[in-house]
C-alpha cells in the first residue's frame, strides 16, 4: 500500500509540493495524521477556519525577551535559519552525530523540524509554540529536537518531505516529523498551531500522543517507520529497461506536454492553472521549444498561437503585483488567479530563471517589454543580493516590520502602500500614478475574492498595472516616452521612501545551484540584450547599463563558487557558503545548476576555461551520482549514512529537475567535443532518459524541461556556430551577438582564438575539428563565422548581417568546407 502511495506522490502530490509548500497565508495547514498504530485522521481545514487563524500572520520582530536569556547550539551554526532559532526556549541541536547519539543515549524519539529564513510559517511556528515555556518543556524532557535548513540540507528534507507526501498526500514547510534515534520516520506533518483547534490536535496534543506512543506501542512504531523506508527505497530506486528511449518518445512527450498545458491555459489573466498561481518558467520553456518546432515544421500558425500563450502570461506576470514594480524582481507566487496580491518573499531561482524566460520572449519577438523586464530581475538582483566578492544570495523575506521600533511583523509591510503616502510623496504626479498603478484609498486587494479574504490588506495598495500606457498617455496629451519618463521618476521616489523602511530579512547564503541559475541568465544577457535597437530608453528601477557588464557579473559570482566552494584537489564542491563553506556536500544540483551556467559563461563570450571546469565538474558528477548500471543521477552522493533515501528526481517544478538540466548538459557536452568523449556523454544521456520513460510518456506536464532534453537528444546532430578570431575585440563582441541573435535552443556557439595558445591546445584535445577549422578559417584583419551541421559548414562569413541571415535562412543548404 506505501509503495503504491509513494507512486502516486512521485507522479502528483510529490511533484506539487515544491510549488505548494510556501503558502503560507492562505494555506496554513496540511493534511495530517499518526500513521499505525494510530487510527486518528485529522481532516483538511476549510475556508471558515481560516479567518480564526488571522493572528498568525503577525510575527514578533525579535525573539521575546525571555527567550534571549536562552542560547542553545544552534548559535554557533552559520545557517540564518538555525540562527534564528538560537535563543527559543527548545534546546535546539543542529543535523549531526551528536544529537543522534544523544537520543540513543537518552532512549526518547527525535523532533525534527526543517524549514528556512524566509518561510512565514517556520516563523508563526516559532512564535507560538518553540518560545512557548511549557511546548519547549515538553520537547525538552520527551524528545531531542533537531532544526535544520532544508536550503542548506536538501538531502535531509527531501527524505522526509517525501515520506509525509507519500503517506499524507501534502508537504510543505515548517516540516515537522518525528523520529526514532536511528532516524526512521514516526509521524510527520507541516505546520501545528499550539493548541487544538478546529476539531484538529494542537501541537501539544501531539507531543503527548508520540509520548504515549513511545512508552506502550513502540515496537509497532519503530516497524512502521522502518518499514516505509525500506518502501520508499524500493519505490524511489527507478531504473531503465533499456539504454534508450523508443523512437518517437521524445516528439510524443513533447507534444503531449504542451497540450496539457495548453488545456490548462489561463486565457483571460495568463499562466497555466488556476490560484494559486506560480511562475514555472519550465512550462513557459517548453511552449518556447515547442513553438520552435512547430515552426520548422511548416506549422506557423499553431507556432504563434504557442507563443500567444507565454507572450500573455508573461505580460500579465509582469504588470501583476507579483513583480516589484518599484524595486525590480518577482515574488514568490500571486494567491489570487489575476497575478495581483503575492506571497513577498523573494527567490533566487526565480529570478535566475524568469530572467531566462524573459530573455528568450526578446530573442523571438524582439519586443523591448521583454528585455526591460529582464534588465529589471538582474538589476534587482546587482543592487540588493550580490555579496562584496560576487556571490549572489539566496532570499529575501515576505515579512517584515511596519516601523521602526515595532514588535511585529507583518507580511507585505516593506511592499504595499497607502493612497495618502503615494500622495504625499509623488505629489503633483500622484493622480497619474494612482491611475497607472490602481491605487485607491481603501486599498486595491479587491480583484478577486482570494485576493485579500482576511483583509488583512485592507486600506493598502499592491501596485498593479490594468491599463495599457500608450492609452493613458494619449489621455492625459502626452508622448508614451514623456508618460513612461514621469512613471520611473515617481517609482524612483517611492524605491527613496521605501529604503528608509524595516527592511525584509535578508537570507545571505550563497548556494551553488541557484548561484548557477543566475550565472546563466547573466551571461545570456551581455549578448541577447546587445540587440536591442539603439537609443533605447529604460526607466527606474532598470539601470540601463551597457549589456557586458552583465557578464562580468557573471564571471564574478562564478569565481567565488570556485575560490570559496570549490577544491581543486577533490574537484568537488561544496553546496552552500556563509560566513565559511556549509558542511553539507554538493548535491547534484549544485553540479547540474552550475555546469549549466558555465556552458552559458563560455558561449555567451566567455573564456575556454569556463569550459574545462564544466568537463571537469561533470566527470565529478558522473563519479558521484550516476547510477552506471541502472542509469540517471541520484540526488546525493550517498556518503552520509544520516540520510536513508537516494531519490533520483524527474519532476520539474519551481526549480528543474537536476536530472532534466544534466540531460541537456550532456547534449550541450556532446556537440562541443568529438569522438569516444562525446559518445560516452550522448549515451549517458540516453540511459538517463530511459530511467523517466514511463513518466515521459503518462506525466509529461510534470516533466516539461526533461521533455524538451528528450527531443533534444533525439535530433542527429545540433547546430554548430563557429567564430574564429582575435579575442577580445568589438568585432568579435558583435559577430558573438550575431551568433546569439535567434532564438535556437539546438545550437551550439563555439569561439576560439587560434592566437591562444591554451584555447587551441584545449580545442585539439578535446575536438580537433574545432581546432582544423580555427587553422583554416583565421583571418588577421577580420572575424569570421562558419554555420555547421556535423560540422558539414556552409561558406563562412564575416559580417555579423551575413551570419544572422544565414542562421535565419531555414532553406539554405550547407557545402563542405
């Protein structure tokens, strides 16, 4: 009965709780019960109960004050998260040996509660029950209490969040389970209020009820939880029946992926789904590559209704107040069906990835809406989540002080506005503001009925943007620049305002993996953004720099994983860095993620060197993660007995799959070099992909980047883009854009410097085809291009006109040269 539990979690409830687990306003309770022997089932909350729970969207600023007499161990820990907890009142440990020896020692059941910085919940939790006296009593004499961050320790979440999705259909965070002092899980579940409610048991009840349980029924006990993981085991242990999808796979997956989500289309606001609404820039990735397809098919017209598709939802995304109009970036996701009031705190892997999405949208239709709310993301991210050194930082909070001095936080209060401040600071503009923005004095949270069901904004703006600016610029007699002019001025002043602000807890972790989601979407940038027309004008909050310093932001970041998290003994990293590198190995994300961003880094105009650390990395990778007999990446290297389960990961949710972004990592691999090394990358890609057939082929919406990775692999041979020229010079800088100038997702760019000594010994190692046509084709005086396909070229060229002709030039055929 687990396993088959677990299949279904793996293929529904599993793959939704990354996009489900912070929702924390409107969705404070999960699913929730004792597994055998107890036969108590709490039932789901209805809508009514809510509104009694209202007091919990307000959180004490500080830890109270009889709490910071306390400080326990997790005050020498580097996490955020853990440090926040570091004066409760719960004798709180930190993941390790000697808590766990500690139990055993002690013979009572582990509390293990994981969560992270910016989590409401983990916060409302916090307050009401972990600096409660007589809940941390409890804890204290009955249990050993674990905190853990489940950013700094996905491996030790993704264990026991799948085990309370498998058994409860529902996960999210505060998770909270119990276990025995070998770490098997007991019970489990999300958020507990401290009292019981609703006919539901406070956490308090629980507590008793696992402490009875232990004393009198725990040999029953500790078989369930033994038993689920030996369950889980077996049913996360996929393997390929083959070393390779069947033919047609691959069109099929995809075609069957873009229409589910196309039948989950949202025509009148945008997006797939319904409220919640999340942006799952994989599923807009896929429409992308699909319409692509289509179009070289000879299908234009289903080609651009795909595209209507993304073109509106971003657009309702970015007019939303699920973007930071006045500080640039995205929040976490829009609680109402309309992208308007949001859950505020912000995420890296957001960013890294709508900036992508946003990228590709201005590569196809060269709209600069598009690349303005690119620059937006990466300008938000330059001014407030980059370290001295270039590590890019992980969150910022949704709550936050209203005042100064106040011992309350709130959501949302560092975001929303009043109508009489947007009046006193905008003064004689305030009107065409409040106009563009929908800001009223009784406040605007009034879109939809799950908008604000608490008024918990009620007199309060979310700034959102209903009305099209050429229309109310043309209202009030002015030109659309003068119009969009005075809406940068006054956002400008608001951003002044707002800075003076209790600003939102700043999570400064740098984690590998999201570092490698924006190292992508920064290099992408300092060459997409180069084809945008000239004169071009940006308003606050985007800067409007020139595109390359968008690679050095790149490169930047890049050099501090490698300076700071990675050793270049082991050639292995580490997953997180605070205040020193974490103690938690990387996972394959944090291989994956990153490997990706190199890739990017050297096409997009960077170094070869970039290039060898991605070769380098991903035979780390291989050596740690693949399964060579039964094929794809496990989740962790599987060195830490602490941690039960390897789960080898499909579901491509608010971050992609690490076995998803590898399999495209491999195609990429594969086309760059030659011989028996870009075989051995091809069939490890084809063996992974052979691991997810019946996921491909029953659950493809849940897989949609693994999708497109399987037609990828399944086209003969990519596209090569070969440049040949002296580096670095404007030249090659504009036959580099040229190269990128199109929208292309199955081609690859190489550069090389046939002057480079270390470029030309890297390229005749590794592909000496790549170094053939560098001898051949250099030029002194000039830079020229040569378009490939199996490296079968067509005439170079040396002018970036001729090349973008001839990447768009479908019919044109190709001559060996």
């Amino acid at each position: 009965m687990l396993k088959t539990l677990v299949l279904r979690s793996s293929s529904l409830s599993f793959s939704h709780f990354n996009n489900f687990s912070t929702l924390p306003r409107k969705f404070p309770f999960t699913f929730t019960h004792f597994p055998c022997p107890f036969s108590t089932v709490f039932p789901r909350p209805v809508n009514s109960c809510r509104c009694k729970v209202l007091a919990m969207a307000e959180r004490t600023s500080t830890s109270s004050s009889h709490s910071l007499k306390y400080t326990n161990r997790l005050a020498t820990e580097h996490s955020p998260y853990l440090l926040q907890h570091a004066h409760n009142l719960v004798d709180w440990y930190p993941w390790g040996e000697e808590a766990f020896a500690e139990a055993r020692k002690r013979d009572v059941p582990i509390f293990l509660s994981i969560g992270y910085s910016t989590c409401h919940w983990c916060h409302v939790m916090e307050v009401e029950s972990f600096e409660n006296e007589e809940v941390a009593k409890l804890l204290n004499d009955w249990f050993v209490s674990i905190k853990v961050d489940r950013e700094e320790r996905p491996d030790v979440d993704k264990v026991y969040m799948t085990y309370v999705q498998a058994l409860y259909g529902g996960g999210g965070w505060p998770l909270s389970v119990f276990l025995s002092p070998d770490l098997k899980p007991l019970m489990g579940g999300t958020y507990f209020p401290p009292e019981d409610k609703y006919g539901r048991p406070g956490f308090k009840t629980i507590l008793r009820k696992v402490k009875d349980a232990w004393d009198n029924k725990r040999d029953m006990l500790v078989k369930s939880g033994a038993f689920a993981i030996e369950q889980l085991s077996e049913a996360l242990s996929a393997s390929a029946g083959s070393n390779q999808l069947p033919d047609g796979l691959a069109q099929n997956a995809l075609r069957l992926c873009a229409e589910q989500l196309s039948n989950s289309y949202d025509s009148r606001f945008g997006g797939f789904g319904s409220a919640p609404k999340f942006p799952r820039p994989v599923e807009i990735q896929l429409i992308l590559y699909q319409s692509k397809k289509l179009e070289e098919s000879g299908k234009p017209g289903e080609a651009k209704e795909s595209l209507k598709m993304v073109f509106f939802s971003l657009q309702c995304m970015a007019r939303g107040g699920m973007h930071d109009h006045v500080g640039g970036g995205f929040h976490r996701y829009s609680v109402d069906e309309c992208w308007h009031v949001p859950h505020f705190e912000k995420m890296l892997y957001d960013q890294g990835q709508l900036a992508n999405v946003y990228l590709d949208a201005f590569f196809i239709s060269r709209d600069i809406l598009y690349s303005f709310i690119s620059r937006d993301i990466l300008d938000y991210l330059r001014r407030d989540m980059i370290g001295s050194e270039g590590g890019i930082f992980s969150a910022e909070d949704a709550d936050s002080a209203e005042f100064e001095g106040a011992t309350r936080k709130k959501e949302g209060a560092f975001y929303i506005w009043t109508s009489k401040e947007i009046d006193d600071i905008l003064g004689e503009h305030a009107s065409l503001f409040k106009e563009h923005y929908y800001v009223k004095p009784s406040g605007n949270c009034d879109l939809s009925s799950m908008s604000d069901p608490h008024k918990e904004f009620k007199g309060k703006n979310v700034l959102i943007e209903r009305n099209d600016s050429s229309a109310l610029a043309s209202k009030l007699g002015m030109s659309i620049q003068e119009y969009l002019d005075i809406l940068g001025e006054c956002k400008k002043k608001l951003f002044d305002v707002r800075a003076k602000r209790p600003r939102p807890h700043l999570d400064d972790k740098v984690i590998v993996s999201w570092n490698g989601l924006a190292i992508s979407s920064f290099a992408k940038a300092s060459k997409i953004l180069k084809g945008e027309p000239q004169g071009t004008n940006f308003n606050f909050p985007v800067v409007g720099c020139d595109p390359k310093e968008y690679m050095e932001v790149a490169e930047k970041a890049a050099n501090f994983i490698r300076r700071h998290l990675y050793n270049e003994q082991t050639r292995r990293l580490q997953h997180s860095f605070r205040n020193g590198p974490s103690n938690a190995p990387g996972f394959l994300d944090d291989y994956a993620f990153l490997i990706s961003g190199l890739l990017d880094l050297y096409e997009f105009g960077g170094s070869t060197d970039w290039l060898v650390w991605a070769t380098e990395l991903q035979d780390m990778q291989d050596e740690l993660f693949l399964d060579r007999e039964d094929g794809a990446y496990f989740n962790t290297p599987g060195e830490d007995p602490s941690v039960l389960l390897r789960v080898k990961e499909d579901h491509d949710g608010a971050e992609p799959s690490g076995n998803s972004v590898s399999a495209i990592n491999l195609v990429r691999l594969a086309s760059m070099v030659s011989g028996s090394k870009s075989d051995h990358y091809r069939q490890n890609g084809e063996h992974l992909l052979a691991v997810f057939e019946s996921r491909l082929k029953e659950m493809a919406m849940a897989v949609p980047l693994m999708c497109c990775a399987a037609d990828m692999l399944s086209i003969p041979s990519r596209k090569q883009v070969v440049l040949v020229g002296h580096k670095p010079s404007e030249e090659f800088e504009n036959m580099l854009a040229a190269a990128h100038a199109s929208y292309d997702p199955n081609k690859t760019v190489i550069h090389i410097d046939p002057t480079n000594t270390a470029e030309m010994e890297f390229w005749e190692t590794n592909n000496d085809k790549v170094a053939l046509m560098a001898r051949n084709n250099f030029a002194a005086d000039k830079v020229v291009a040569l378009v490939c396909q199996n490296f079968s070229c067509r005439p170079p060229v040396s002018s970036p006109k001729s090349l973008q002709h001839m990447l768009s030039n479908k019919s044109a055929s190709s001559s060996v040269v």
